[in-house]
C-alpha cells in the first residue's frame, strides 16, 4: 500500500504530493475499499491428515520440545494470505505433536485456544492447574488469559488439532503472553475439577458450597467429551426425518458460545445423505473426525478423510456430503462477528 | 381489615369518618405494616409421606379423576395461612394420585408447574404434546401456559408430588386457563422430543436445523432425570472435603432457573454431616428423595423420611441433617426474589 | 378459607375430615381457583383531587407529623379489597401531605417508592442523602432500601401523590424496614448530584472518574423534571398525526423500566382525542397532571379533573378521553409482570 | 511474510522444504507473535486541523464531489502502517469536505460510520432517510448499513470529521457495500424524527404508539447535540473537586456504546488541569473541539489547537493537558475489545 497517489493534473499531482506529506490519502483515488460482497482473501483449502501426520512424526524426530517456544507446532497456512501463518485473515489453526513424556509446558495468552483431538490419546491438558487428560473426539478449552500447558503420559505420540483466534487478537492489537515462572503445574491424574463440576449431565450446574461465585467470559467446563456428543447426535439423528444432525458446544452457564470468539460444533451427516448448501459470514474451519466423503466450496470439491482439516472462506458457499456417516467438527469466528452486529447467514437452493 | 378508624377526639373522628367514605385510610393508625424483618404468616411444617399415601389411596378409591377439575389432588394447606390450600404464601404443593389407565386430560394455565416423582414409575407427562414418562427421582416441568395432561400407562396407582407458583400468579391477579378442546393428546411410548434435543449432555444443544428460533421463558428442557441428578451429586461429593453437595436444575439455554418463578435444587448429605445453618427470603418446599434425617427450622425439629415434605417459611433459619445419606429436592420462589431485588441470603454461624 | 371440606357420603366425609386433620386440602372440591380469565378483587374506582386535598388538610390541622410514622399519609383504599389500604392488589397509592417547615425523617424499606407531583412545591426528597426538590410535574424515584425523607423547605404546605409496590413486597413476605438512627440527613439546598451526574440529556453518561462502578438494580437518576418530560411529550405529538405521545421514565444505563417492580409512563392526549381501547394484565394507576376529560374502565365512565387518582385493574379495557389537552401520569406493575413472563397487553377494536 | 523457513541442517530444511509445499509452517521459526505486551504498528500521530482544512479547500477546488465514490474524504494515514490509509490498525479517521449544494448521494455499508462537526454548518446527512442538520460540537451516528448521505444547504463549505470501523470489518473479512438506487432521499428541513423521538431529554424514551419495537444494535437516537454535551460537561465540573469531566454517549435503549463497534466519549479538562496518564488496550482518535493544551502519548508531546486530531496507539500510555479550557472527543474501538472480553485499562502514578 501507499500514501502516494498520482493523477495526470500537475493541480492535481501537487495536491496529492501535499496530501502525502501531510499522512492524507485521497478517498476518491482508492478502489475495492467498499465491495459489494466480501472479497475474502482466504481461499478455500484443505489440508490432508496422512500428510500433516507424516510431516509432524518427522518435527518429533528433528525439533527438541524446548525449541521455539515449547510448542511442537505447524501452523496451516492459507495459500490466499501472502505467507501469514494463518488458516483464514481472523482464525489460527495448526496440528501439535507431543512424544511420549514431553511437557509443553504452562503459559498463557489473550489469544483464545482450542484443541480438538481427531486421533489417539495420552496427553494431559492443564486449564488454571486443572489436568485434563484428551481422548479421541474431545473438545478441550483454554480460554483467553488461562494458564495452559500439555503433558504426553502416554505410550505413543501423540498429534491434535489447535485452533485460535489469533489473527483477530493480533489485528486488535492486543496481544499479551506470559510463560508460567511461578505457576506451579500439577500435571496429576486426578479428574478434572471443572468437569466434576460441570460436566455430569444436561442443565445441572453446581450450587450452594460449590457453586461459583462470578461468571467468567468463558465456559467453566473446559471439556467437552465424545460419548456424550455421540449420544446426543444419535438422538438428533433420531428424530423423524433427520439424515443431518448437530450440534453446538455451549458454556452451561449461558447457553453461548464456549468463548466470545470462537463457535464449536459437531455435525453427523448419515451416509449418502448432503448438508444444505450454504454459507455465512467469517471464516469455518472444518476437522474430520469419522468417516468420508467430501466438500463442495464455491467451485472447488474437497475429498475428505478422517483427519482432513478445510477451510471456509467467509460468505463462500459450501456443502458436506457423506458417502460413509460422516462427523465433522466446525469450528467458526461467528461469536465475533455477532457481538459486532456482523453476522449473516443464507440457506441456498440448489 | 377495615377501612374505618376510630380515636377519641371529636374532631379526628370526623376526619376517619370522611377519611373511609372518602376510601382514604390514614397511614398513622395502622401497625404492623413495615416490619423491621419479614413476619411471615407461612409456618414451618411438615407433612408425612406415610399419612399422604394413605390418604391419596382412599382418594382413588373414592373420588373419580373426572370430578372437579379432572385432576385428583391434595393440596397441602399450611395452617399459618387461614385457611388458604397453600403451602406458603407464595407456593401450592400438593400430591397428585392417578390409578392405572387414568388420564387426567390436558389444559393450560398461567401459573407455572413442575413435577417431582418422590417414588414410583408409569405415568406420563405431556408437555405441549411432547410425552414424557416420570420416573423415581425425576423433575418434570410445565412451564406456565404450556398445555399438560397426565396419563398412568403403569399396572399400580403412582403418586407425585406437584408445585406451582399459583398464590403468586393470583395475587397478581393474572390467573388464565383454558381446557383442551381441539388440542390431541398424542399418549404415545415414543422418547420425549424435548429431552432428545437438550437432555443428552452438559453443554450441548441442538444447533443448525434442530435449534431453537426464539428463546422460551423457560427451558426448553422439560425433564431432568435421575440418572443424571445423581451422577452430578456424586462428582461433587468426590470433591475434596466435600460432605453437602447441591445441584441447580437450569435451563440449559440460559444458564437460569428452569422457569422465571421456580427454582430447582436436589442437596445431598452424606450420613451423620448437616447442612450449615442458613436463611433466606421467599419459601422453600423441600421434599426428602433417599434417606433419613432431621430439618431444623427455626426452633423446630422435623425427623424426616424419604417422601415427606416441609416448607421452611421465608427468612427463618433452618438446616438439614443426615442420619443415613440423604437425597432432598428443593424448590423456591428465589428467581422471583431475584428478578424483583428482593433476594437475601445468609449462612450463620452455629 | 377453610380447611374442611363436607360431602353427603359418609366415606367421603370421613376422608375430608382426615385431609384436613392432615393439613391436605382436596383440589376437586375447590372452585374459582383457576379462571378463564382474570378476575380481580381490584375494582376501577377514582379518587377527586378536590376531596384529597380537603381531607389531607384536615389531617395536617389535626394529626402532627411524629404520630405513627412520621408520615402524614392517606393510603387509597380499593372498595374490592375487603378494606386494605391498598389501591389495587399490588400497589399502595397515597397522598402526601407536610406543613412548612415539617420533616418526615429518613427511613428505608424494601418496598420501592415513587413520588409524582400533581400540584405546588417546596418540599425537597433525600435519597441517600442526595437532596432533590420536587416541584409540580416532577416524578422522583426512592427506590427500595434506599433511605429517604422529606422536608418542606417552603412557605406553604404541599401534597403529593406516593406510589409503592407494597402489597408485592408484602405477599412476598420480604418486608425489611430501617429507621434512620445514625444517618445524617443533610437537608442542604446543594442540586442533586444524581441530577448532575446523570439528569442533563438524553444519552449522555458520566464516565470516567465520576462514572459508577457498578450497575445497581434501579435507575441512578432517581428525578425526572417536568420541563423535559413536556419538551418530550411536545415532540412527540409534532410528528405527523400524533394525537396521542407517551414518554416512558427509563433508567438511562439500561433503558429499561426506573425501578425492578414499577413502570412510569406519563401521556398527552390532545383537546377532543382519545387513546385506543385497550387492556393489559397488572393494575395501572393513573394521576391527571393537566387538563380535563374522563377515563372509561370497563363499564365506568370517571370524569376527570387535575390532581383526580383512578385505578384500573388487571385485564378490564380502559380508554383516556381528552376534553381539554390532558396529561396524565400513570404508574403500573408491569415490570414484575414482564420479569415473570405474566405480562399480555391488547388492543381492542371499537 | 513467507510459508518457507530455512535451517542449517539438511534434514531439517529437507523438512522445512515439504512443510512449505503442504502449506505448513513450523511455529518454532517464527517469533514476535506472541508479545509481552501489544506492540502496536500504529504509532501516535497527530493531523493539524489548519493543514487538513487548506487541502481540503484544494481538493474541493480540484475534484468533483462524483469522482470515485461521491465522497470528497481525505483518509488519515498512520504512518506506522505501511501506507494503508487507516488512522489505526482498527479505525479510519478522515476529514470529510462538502461546497455549498453539493450532495454525498445514500450508499450503505457494513462498516459503521460516525461524523463529529468540529467546525461549521450548513450540511445535512441522512439516516435511513431521516435528516439531520449539524452543527458545531455535534456527533452524528451512521450506524452499519443504514442508508446515508449528506447535502450541504449552506452558504459556506463544510469540512468534518468521520470515523469508521473500516479496518476491523474489512479484517473480519465482512465489508458489503449497496449504492442507492431505489432509495427514495429526502432532502427535507423537517426536525429528524430520531431527535425528536429520542432526544428530547434523559431517560425519557417514546411510549405506546411511537415506541419501537424491536431493539437495534445500535442507538435510535443518532445524533446528540452539542448543547446537551456541554450542559452535562458542565454539571459534572460542578462537582466537588471536579477539573476533569468526561460524558459517555450511549444508547439511550440499552446505556450501552452507540454502536457495537464504537464507542464516544466528550471529556472536558478546566485550564490548567491535565488528565490522569493512563493507558488502555485498543486504539483511541481524539479531536480536540475547543480549546488548546497538549497530548503525552508516550514519550512524544503535541500541541493541540482547536480541529486537531490525534491518535494514542494499544496499550500507550497518554494524557492531555489544559492551556485553555479543552474540550475534546474521544473515539475508540473499546466495546470491540469488550465484547471479545480484551479490554483492559489502567490508570497510572505520575
């Protein structure tokens, strides 16, 4: 970009170098600030699971832990962006990879962060101390400014899937991060506290002695766990005329999103049956967990795989179809863009 | 009361006499109208599940369902209040018995329900047609202006216990009803649509073509099974030093109480603790689920069994007390207390 | 009310004779309880400016300001409601009354207070030590707990109208009061600082330093002068065909009613206009500031002149009929209703 | 930025090199993303309001109003921003300048504009077709996709400033954008209807027939007047101790920020007084209306004169100092960060 316009009227032409001096810029001599529509430079991409694991097996091989700030990391980068380690302009989203008996250990940040887990087991999340031990088909929260570290108990490595709304936190300018100095890190094998407290049963939230006292901006349940899930899309799928189930991770609390930023979902789709095209504001990032079949965006179609991660650039319409049941956690910036009055959804025909 | 005051000086006493033709009544004669803390007219009491069995029984034998209201129903009255088939000022608990193959049909009402089933199994609740067969331990709810009718598919006679804010929708002076004319009555054995769609986990709700358009007053769950309470009230109890565990039903859209005028607790106390002494405004029912005990309600003692029912009258002191592991429902009129800002609560030292 | 039942059936007579021992009360036998419709014990009836102001005279020659209350006061009382000084079943409606140079000290309670200014001046409120002279038009607000007196800093005496949500605070069994023994009462001529903070334009807070912390339950404004609410109704009847305008008193941090139990509204019906014919649940109260015309409640006709007080009850159709330009204040509980999801409110056809 | 990151080690760039053709990048390679603390690019800035008036005087000579969008704008160009024409990564600020009958035709757009007159008058813009003259210390609101224009129906030109949350919808991938085609404008005299229903006087909203009935996002009242301001401005200053006074302008629906992405302030430090330094996440544009005195942002000092404008960065501490008496306008993209619970504020010690 520049601050310099030219014109072909020397008036002109000296008007417009004064401008420039001066940290003005000509209105009139900018195209494609205002677009009819958005003009995402996210493009629609899709990043394969036997790939990404391959690549990340080799990063255990070759990166120590202890290198870069303690996270084994690759971050998928969205081709449209310019070389931003960016899965869309407003969503981070990356595979991280622990061997057995590395620690990730604690920090924390105002980015917010997820972790979906689309394969194996052994690694402990810590939330604020809690220890939180992930499961295939979990979804675990550690919300804006919580203290969060990983801990590989198990026998095999072990790779999942991040999310984060860094670009958002980082076009907002407000990025803070300390590593834990002080914090101390029970990586112990007691349940989790928030889920003894939250996670027992549809509506029922602790009171009296274990009630708490203020609501924090994000779901105190930090994890949301497969069986339940599964049970509740059977019971979706169960409902007459249902080829299409899903459903949203909410704060128990509110019944929103689990963080102001970031929308969770889980939808099953029975074999051989479509999602409805459509399409939305902000961007979706979608993580195969069971099944295959493949994704239509815009006019580009994806084949999917258990393990496969796309993306969905905002207002692009897109479809999910299965050819064996299919279960695909989505993942969107929808939060943001209600809060700000920004959101638009359409159901399209065909 | 009166409008008509009377004193011993001439001149005053003709003033009280235009003064009540005038429908005017002078602040200075009255007494008793602002008290320094609340003088309830409700009286602790209790009733006992042995003496409401019996007395339900010979009711069944005696009383057709048809008769009066098409609803067979023993309200508890409680002797501070005159006369008045309340339990509290604010409250109607009652125990409702139905025999085997007896419907008591459809209607509506603006005053809000819920059912608690202390034992017993084989009835089914509609709720807005939506069928829902109770169970020991179970919350039902009928939210106000919800259509409801009950209907006993079992092979015994199965009693539950009933409560309403009806004393508060009356002293509004807001009461509506309607019968079932044109409404079916779908008596059908297939699962509750309403507990398919909310009732299958902690934080999950329907999302996409399952969700909900327009947030309800009160929770689009209608039922909280046992199952769940249970399981909820054992992870607190795992909690460290934890010998009081106590559960919110909530509406699981909101976080809230299940309706804007009940709110829902089940307590459990581990054999030989208490609850500490505490008290608050606005009356609480509690009705003893499992277990044996005592309640203390300001200088009252009640031995308690499973099934009995007490109300402990608004800012009385009271406690609980487990001889063997009790399991006790509770129910208040607080989201009232709160919505006004005229909720209090305190924990007292012994 | 009873607790005892009777029948013609010895066995049945024999069970209700038992119920009632047992506390129980038998639903089928009580009638009335749930109506089609609302049908309150509050009847419309009005009270003439013209015979308050002889009768609160009367009482100031005769009753001192210490007697009883230090309140001078004489509470409306509704010819339905068996003699309570109550204008309908949920509010206390009163006049007034101080001499120059009287105080009626500080005191607080739970029931939330209004004061509305039909005529004259010179009397200041405090609220939280916060001094607020009231003059003719003006509504100022001492909502509940907080403490407040009035002194009559004036050369003549003055008469005004209070309204309270008595009769709900006190079916809700959650009266507290205080008398004002260690709070100074400063009875300066100072303007209120809530005036100052938050009384000087539509949308404008404090912020920063002298912003509040925290949101409390009732408007932080707590008076509304009549020369805004003129300027309001004014531009509201210059929009194209306006014959009737209806400002509603808000609390300007959050729009929503000034108090959590009651609603203000004040209403300028032009010379020879009416309002439409309508109903609603609750009971309104409604105080003729200017003008005259008469009010049709159900099948009444009241005439009405300034300074009349008229009630309304909950759900009878009503109608305002200016003769001269009319401004009437009217004060309902429809905020309690709204909070409990009781509130219907319709338009009716001629 | 780049996908592709090198080592010194040929397995590794081996692995450097097939991350990079599977559109990963290794989190271990990059640095700076995660900051202590915000490290804005957007530096402080400051734009003379005699400089900005001379060339928009030269661009109203040189451009026609219909060339390139029908807006004659000069952006604000924050030199820390690599020539984007924003005044902050989150906000556009630009003078706006209109000749005497020359109109601004009704476009609409997602992002959300507001325009604050620091001089003049004599120019009309549009709400949704309701007018609204401005004048001098006025703030005008064109909230997201409300339809808008201007018409200058003086004798003199018009220059103001406009402030947008272009940055942010253009990097929440969300900018639509309608010209007016169909939209009938009228360029009427008649009062706003806006004013007139909500700005007649504090915490008095339209009732009835004239109130709306559905909540927008944004604040009904869409214009405030400087009169109101300065009446609040100066009660505050009445306040005890009071050298600083600060008024919010609020939703008068909600008392929540005028629109979800921007929030308004007024803040009036009396001659001689400084504000207390202070610092807070997200980016904040002054312009000073009257008065001069000067800014500390960091450690840069400007003098301020009356059509000033500056910028204070994330998180960079500031504060204004009075000459004269200074009355200065503040807006911020704090309820963004609020809503994303990023928000954070600190007053700071000399």
């Amino acid at each position: 970009m520049t601050t310099r316009y030219n014109s072909e009227n020397g008036a002109i032409d000296d008007l417009y170098g004064d401008l420039a001096a001066a940290q003005l810029q000509p209105l009139w001599e900018m195209h494609g600030l205002l677009t009819n529509e958005p003009q995402p430079r996210t493009i629609p991409f899709r990043w394969r699971a036997s790939e990404m694991y391959k690549l990340a097996a080799r990063s255990g091989e070759l990166i120590p832990i202890d290198e870069g700030g303690d996270r084994r990391v690759l971050a998928m980068s969205n081709p449209g962006l310019g070389g931003a380690p960016y899965i869309s302009a407003t969503l981070w989203a990356a595979v991280q990879y622990l061997l057995p008996g590395e620690t990730a250990p604690p920090h924390r940040h105002t980015p917010a962060a997820l972790r979906f887990i689309l394969d194996g087991d052994g690694v402990s999340t810590t939330v604020d101390g809690d220890s939180i031990p992930m499961t295939r088909g979990d979804l675990v929260l550690t919300p804006a400014w919580t203290w969060h570290g990983h801990h590989n108990f198990g026998m095999s490595s072990m790779m999942w899937l991040d999310i984060l709304d860094l670009p958002i936190v980082e076009a907002l300018e407000t990025i803070f991060f300390q590593p834990d100095r002080s914090h101390p890190s029970p990586w112990g094998t007691v349940p989790s506290v928030a889920e003894q407290r939250y996670g027992q049963g549809p509506g029922l939230l602790p009171s009296g002695q274990h009630a708490t006292t203020s609501k924090t901006a994000h779901s105190p349940l930090t994890v949301y766990r497969w069986g339940d899930t599964d049970r509740a899309l059977h019971a979706l799928l169960d409902l007459p005329r249902a080829k299409v189930g899903t459903v949203r991770f909410t704060d128990p609390t509110s019944g929103g999103d689990v963080m102001p930023t970031l929308r969770c979902e889980m939808t099953r789709i029975l074999a051989g049956a479509s999602s409805e095209p459509a399409r939305q504001t902000g961007a979706q990032v979608f993580g195969v967990l069971n099944g295959s079949g493949h994704a239509g965006v815009e006019d580009q179609t994806f084949s999917l795989e258990s393990g496969d991660i796309f993306v969905v650039p905002s207002w692009s319409t897109y479809l999910l179809h299965a050819d064996t049941e299919l279960d695909v956690f989505i993942c969107s910036d929808a939060p943001v863009l209600q809060a700000l009055s920004l959101f638009r959804q359409e159901l399209l025909e065909y």
